[in-house]
C-alpha cells in the first residue's frame, strides 16, 4: 500500500525535489501540494512545476483530508499552519524548516504530544552521522592541554533567509553539550581581544546557489581537525525527508529525530 503524503511549501526550492523524488517512488503517493495561498504557482500541477512531469496534483493551500503524514519545508508561518493542521487531524508530521522561534519549537513539542513528530534542522544521511562524529572528537578533546577552538562554517546559497543555518546551531548544540562551550559568537569584528575559550564561533557565508556544507573547526596549539560535509544537490534532504515520513506514519505520539529514522541513535549505533 502506497503511503498518501502531503508537502507543505510544495512551489518552493525543497518542496519541488520532494514532489519529484516522491513521483519516482512507489511506495508514496503525493495527494496534497500545499503552498501560500499568494504564491503564483498555485492552481498549477504540483508535477509540472517540479519539472518531473503531470502529477494530477495542483498546488494549492488547503489540505484534502486524506494525507498519512505531512512533510514541511516552508516557513515559520507555514510551519505553524502544518502543525494546526496535524494537530487536528492527528496526522504524523516531519518537520524540517529552520529559523523557528521558541514559540514554534514550544508547539512542536507540544504537538509530539499527541502525534508522533520528527523535527530536524538536516534530513541528510551524511550530516547526520557527522553530528555523531562530530560529538566523539568534542569528547574527546574536552579535557585537551593547551586548548581547544570551536568554529562553526557554514555555507548556503544566497536565496537563504535564516542565518546561521538550522544545521550549524545543531552542530554547536552537540559540541558545545560535548565540550562544555557555554558562548555563541555570530562573526568577530574589531579590536574585541583573544579569544576567550569557552566559545564557539559561528560563520555564515552566502554565496551562488550552493546547497549547502557545514565545517566543524577543532583549532588546537600545533594541529587542528576540519570535519566537512557538503551537499552536491538538495535530494539528500529530500530523500532523507520521504524516509523519515515512512518511519513517522508508522510511529505512535512523541518527538523523533533523524538519528531514530537513520538507525544512529545511542545504543543503535
Ligand atoms: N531539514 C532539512 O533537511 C532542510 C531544511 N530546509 C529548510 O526548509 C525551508 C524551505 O527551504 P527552501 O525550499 O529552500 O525555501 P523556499 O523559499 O524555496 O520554499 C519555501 C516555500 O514555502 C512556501 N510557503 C510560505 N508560506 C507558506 C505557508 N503558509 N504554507 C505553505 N507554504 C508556504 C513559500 O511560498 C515557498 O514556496 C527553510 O527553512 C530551509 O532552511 C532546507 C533544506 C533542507
Ligand atoms: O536553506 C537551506 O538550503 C538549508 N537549510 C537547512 C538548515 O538551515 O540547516 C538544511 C540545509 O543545510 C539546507
């Protein structure tokens, strides 16, 4: 039996992938394409718009009631009105925007509360298990003589909003737990000292139309470690994003992330 999902922010960059990597896959049927009721591409096949060919789906802004999970990649608006909707219908959600507020995160939790959720800033494989490996080198280097720096670089195309990227205050989030790093640092500008050592620094660099890399900077006295990920296109998240939609609908309430999709949380891996 085919899983009947929804996607919500269906015209954008994400949305298109995730129509076109749903239509290649048996296992799913797309049967809502949801998208701001202004956007122009709304009353247009969801389909044709991806570029993957006629989908019988339009683009449009209310959901049609059948759907057994609902993928967000929209805003934080969007992301609140796939919540409701979720919420409603005790629909499974993924959720995958960034640049949501503590209001946003509170109704996430709160919706896990009665329907099973997974929420992360990256659907990716590879980001995922370079937040695991990025939490053993932080562990390791805890304690280490002489110091260590923690810098955060991340880069994103120039169509991207939220700065730092959803992803990088992830990264931070589980070095700085590793590390005991309480600071956050967003760029460095003038004559502000040395650098304290309880910080993590955060860069974020806009440029073209790159899909996305993260580098996680170990600085120390006399070597350092750069752990790297890079995104060559946007269907590693898509793709991530339709498995974990597999894995929610068959889920009961509560808070999944990527690491339960992926099979790396602890004691799995
Ligand atoms: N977790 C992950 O793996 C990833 C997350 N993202 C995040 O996904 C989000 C979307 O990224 P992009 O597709 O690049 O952005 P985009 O700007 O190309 O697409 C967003 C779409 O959401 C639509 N939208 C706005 N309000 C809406 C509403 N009320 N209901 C439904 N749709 C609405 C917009 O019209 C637009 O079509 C961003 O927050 C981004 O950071 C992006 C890639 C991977
Ligand atoms: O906006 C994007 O493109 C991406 N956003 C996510 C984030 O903010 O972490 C994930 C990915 O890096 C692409």
């Amino acid at each position: 039996m085919s899983l009947k999902i929804s996607i919500s922010g269906a015209a954008g960059r994400m949305g298109q992938r995730l129509i076109a990597c749903a239509a290649a896959d048996e296992d799913l049927t797309v049967v809502d394409a949801i998208d701001r009721s202004e956007h122009p591409s709304v009353g247009s096949d969801a389909g044709l718009v991806a570029g993957s060919g006629e989908s019988g789906v339009n683009i449009g802004s209310e959901y049609c009631g059948e759907s057994e999970a609902v993928i967000d990649f929209s805003t934080p608006d969007g992301a609140k009105l796939a919540i409701e909707y979720c919420v409603a219908n005790k629909c499974p959600l993924v959720m995958a925007t960034t640049g949501l507020e503590e209001n946003d995160i509170a109704a996430i939790k709160s919706a896990a509360e009665t329907i099973p959720v997974v929420w992360a800033p990256s659907m990716s494989l590879a980001v995922n298990l370079m937040m695991k490996v990025t939490e053993f080198v932080g562990t390791a280097l805890k304690d280490l003589d002489g110091g260590v720096d923690v810098e955060v670089i991340e880069r994103h195309h120039r169509f991207k909003v939220d700065s730092p990227s959803g992803t990088a205050l992830k990264f931070g989030q589980i070095v700085g737990d590793a590390m005991g790093l309480t600071h956050q640092q967003h760029g460095r500008e003038g004559v502000i000292g040395q650098r304290p050592r309880n910080e993590i620094g955060y860069h974020a660099i806009r440029a073209g139309d790159d899909p996305g890399q993260h580098t996680i900077l170990f600085g120390m006295l006399g070597e350092k470690i750069e752990l790297h990920v890079a995104a060559s296109n946007r269907d590693c998240y898509a793709l991530g994003a339709l498995a974990a939609a597999k894995f929610v609908a068959k889920k009961t309430a509560g808070l999944y992330n990527m690491f339960d999709v992926l099979g790396l949380s602890d004691g799995q891996v």
